[in-house]
C-alpha cells in the first residue's frame, strides 16, 4: 500500500511531490488538505437529510398506494 501510494503521488504531482522534492518535504506541515473540506459538511448533513426525507416519503406513498 506504502508503495502505491508513494507511486501515484509521484505521478500525479511529478516535481511538486513532497516525496521527490526535499525542499517540499521540509516546508511541509504534515496536514492532507481534509481540513478544507469541513465548511462544507452543514451543507452535505442537509442534502443527505433531504434525500432520506424523500425516499420516507416515497416508500409512505407505494405502502398507502
């Protein structure tokens, strides 16, 4: 898995690779970037609930039918 990972990095950032490029391993923080993601989540809670409101309310309707 070590491997594979190690690969895929190399070849989707090529020099910028932290694996690669010293310099780009040393200034990093040791973050991934999933942080960035957190404001979103509000909005994911809400279109998921909004979703599984739907698919009640249609499993309701083909039991009432």
């Amino acid at each position: 898995m070590r491997e594979f990972v190690r690969k895929r990095e190399i070849s989707h950032k090529g020099s910028l690779s932290r694996l690669k490029n010293p310099k780009r391993l040393q200034n990093w923080a040791g973050g991934s970037g999933a942080g960035a993601l957190n404001y979103r989540w509000s909005y994911v809670q809400g279109t998921i609930g909004d979703i599984f409101d739907g698919l009640a309310r249609g499993q309701s309707e083909v039991v009432n039918a």
